[in-house]
C-alpha cells in the first residue's frame, strides 16, 4: 500500500499547482456532463419523431463549424485571455443547453432544436480547444506539464465509464432533457472554475489583420517539418479509425448480438482511456514522437479485429489497447507542441493541428458506408487498417519526428533556436537536431 500511495502522490503533483487544480477540476465536471450528452442525444433525436438520416445531421452540423471555426478560435485566443475565451465558451454551451433540455423536458423539442444546439456546441468548441491548448503551459509547471495533460485524459476517459450507464438511467426514468440540463450545469461549473484562477498576464503580439495573425500562425507550422508531417498523418490515423465508429456497430448488429456487445466494446476503450493516462503520468520517452506514432499504428488492432469478427470481449480488450495508445499519443503531442511552439502563437498552430486532423473524418464517415458496399465490410476494415500503420510508420522517416526532444528550458521562436543551435545543437526546440545514436 505504501507504494502505491507514493505512485499516487507523485504521479498526481501537479494538481498542487493551484491554478492547474481549479482547471482539472472544471474540466473533470464539464467532462461528466458531456459523458451523459453522448448517450442521451440519440434517444432525443428519436424522442421527438427523428430518424437516422436526423441525427447524421446532427452530427454533421457539430462537426462543419468545429472544422470552420477551430483557425478562428486559435486566432483569438492568441489575442485575448484565454482563459476569458474558455469562459465565454462555456457561459455560451450552458445557455444552449439550458434552452434545448427545456424544450424537451416541456415536450416541445424538435428536431431543428437539436441541429442549432449541435452548431452551436461545435462552434464553441473550436474555441474552447485551441485556447485550453495554449492555456495548459501558463498554469503547470515545465516539469509537470505531461502529468498534466495526462490526468485531464484521465479524467475524461473515467467520465466515458460511467457517463453512459447514468445518462442510460436518465433517459429511462425521467426522459434525454434532463442529461443535457445537467451537461448545462457542468458548463456553469467548469466556468466557475476558470473564473476562480489567477493566471499570470502573458504578453500579447501587437494586434494586426486577422489574415495577417493567422498567416502567422501557419508560418509557425511550416517552419517546423515535425509538425507538418505530423498533423497530415492524424489526418489520416482519424479517417482510418473512423472506420470502426461506422462499421463497428454494423458489424456488431451482425454478428455479435447487437447494442449490448457494442456497449462492452466502448467500455473497453473508455477503460483504455483511464489506463493510457496513467502510462502517461510518468512515461517521459526522451524523443516522444517516435513512441507516439507507433502506438498510434498499434491501435488499428481494433479494426482487425473486426475482421473475421472475433468474440466481443476479444474486441473490448483490442479497443482497451487501442484507445490508451491513442491517449498515450495525445498526450505526449500535445506535451511537444506547449514545449515547443512559443506561447504567443500555440493557440494558432493548434487551431491548425485540429483543422487539418479534422479535416478527413467526415468525408470518412460518409465514404465507408458505401465502400463497404462495393468491396465489402471485411475488406473496407482491412483498407482503412492499412492507411492506419502506413501513415503513422511513414511519417517516422522524417529526421526532425524522429530527433524531436523533450525540452527543458522555456518555448523559443525559430530564430531563437538557429541562435541555440550555434551553441548547442542539441537544444534547438522546433528544429532538426543532429541524429542521436544514443540508445533511449
């Protein structure tokens, strides 16, 4: 017990950062309220007379204005305080969803209600991302900054645990409105949050055009191939994988009993979730690129096993592994990019990031279904498997993924690190070190 009580006190040290506690714990409650949204918004779709074709719409009208908006968010974001960016966002998620679950506990919904509310989420949330981004490294500490990417993960897969058992729950007793009521709670709370932390004033570029600042923002992310070659790749791994969100529950309809099997599937994946976080919590490859991108090529194992279909608990575990590498991926990412990329424009590059990583998945989810029809479901999953490993083995022949370092010193611009590399070749963030032979 004494040991595990020392893992725990050491893997959890940057919740002793005062700033970095509040957001966690906001992020934690906004999490649980969107765990419940996730189940509850399909049985409202059919509560008030929708069909399938309605909630693809849905989904879509969430997923247009993320992709749209995500280079607006990182441009404002960069420009204001973030944390009042996060604030508004939420005050503005809250207010949607107050009106929504009113008109459905009311019985007065319709389906339109739930496309404006989608809108009006995605829209939100290509804000809230890129300024959370940017906000991480202004309340942890360099040291602990993965720890704290790692236990937001955490936090958030737990949520997909249970969220659906309690949003199921709801639904059953007391009708969808009142999940989306409580998801507006959590909003409120996660800006209660915000509003309680104290960050420091950072320094703001003097403001210019808007195409001006966003071409910046793109300067910034051409100046470093790691990051070019790494973003079109998670476009690519999210179009993949966006072959077992569609075929997944065909398959499972099919051959393995129906919704009960595909509901043991996820589970497996949330569990994964909470498992690559604690990985993530003291894991600290000195070059995390190359790990990252192999552990992304190992989660396409949840599509094979789909293939012939293995049993459905044989698939929940392949799921397990596949969603912890992804956190373990993400979170080692996202570490690089607040290590690397200066403040002033993280925000922006990581507006990119999710703009391009985005990109594919939709005209994914709207290709797989008939692909399958015309080659098969088996060899649809075989395809998208194989875009999966080729895609993220490739990108591991560009030298500066490979050579990428953790860093220990603060962010630098490019031309603060050509300064640093006369010096020190070996510490010049965001460019391409020398290769080191040097075993991990």
């Amino acid at each position: 017990m004494g040991r595990i009580w020392i893992f725990l006190r050491n893997s959890t040290e940057a919740l002793a950062e005062r700033d970095f506690r509040l957001l966690w714990l906001g992020q934690t409650g906004s999490a649980v309220g969107d765990a419940l949204v996730g189940v509850a918004l399909a049985f409202a779709v059919l509560e008030v007379g929708g069909t399938a074709a309605d909630l693809g719409l849905v989904f879509a009208a969430f997923a247009i204005p993320r992709i749209l908006l995500t280079l607006a968010g990182g441009v404002w974001s960069d420009r204001l305080p973030r944390q009042r960016v996060m604030v508004a966002c939420d005050l503005v998620r809250a207010v949607a969803q107050a009106v929504v679950s009113t008109v459905l506990i009311t019985g007065n919904g319709q389906t339109w209600h739930l496309i404006a509310l989608a809108v009006v989420m995605g829209g939100a949330h290509a804000f809230f991302v890129p300024a959370t981004t940017g906000l991480m490294p202004q309340v942890a500490s360099r040291a602990r900054l993965q720890q704290a990417n790692a236990l937001v993960s955490i936090s958030q897969s737990a949520a997909h645990i249970f969220g659906p058992l309690v949003a199921g729950l709801l639904v059953a007793t007391v009708g969808p409105g009142w999940a989306f009521a409580i998801d507006g709670g959590s909003f409120l709370l996660s800006a209660g949050f915000l509003l309680a932390m104290r960050v420091p004033a950072r320094l703001v570029e003097e403001r210019r055009t808007f195409v001006a600042e966003l071409a910046d923002g793109w300067r910034e992310v051409a100046a470093r191939p790691w990051v070019m070659a790494s973003i079109f790749t998670f476009a690519l791994s999210n179009a993949s994988l966006g072959a077992f969100q569609v075929l997944g529950p065909i398959v499972a309809t099919r051959d393995l009993g129906g919704a009960a099997s595909w509901g043991v599937i996820l589970a497996g994946g949330a569990v994964g979730g909470v498992l690559g976080g604690a990985v993530s919590l003291r894991w600290k490859p000195r070059r995390p690129l190359v790990p990252g991108f192999l552990v992304m090529a190992v989660a396409t194992v949840q599509l094979l096993l789909l293939v012939p279909p293995f049993p459905a608990p044989v698939i929940a575990l392949g799921t397990m592994v596949a969603f912890g590498g992804i956190v373990v991926s993400n979170t080692l990412w996202d570490t690089m990019l607040q290590q690397h990329i200066p403040a002033a424009v993280l925000s922006r590059v990581s507006s990119y990031d999710w703009m391009v990583s985005l990109l594919l998945q939709p005209v994914a989810f709207a290709a797989v279904g008939p692909m399958s029809e015309a080659i098969g479901l088996q060899e649809t999953l075989l395809v998208a498997a194989g875009v999966g490993i080729v895609a993220n083995t490739a990108v591991l022949l560009v030298p500066s993924v490979r050579r990428l370092r953790r860093l220990e010193g603060p962010p630098a611009t490019p031309e603060a690190g050509v300064a640093a590399a006369a010096a020190d070749p070996t510490e010049a963030p965001g460019l391409d070190p020398p290769l080191d032979d040097e075993p991990e």
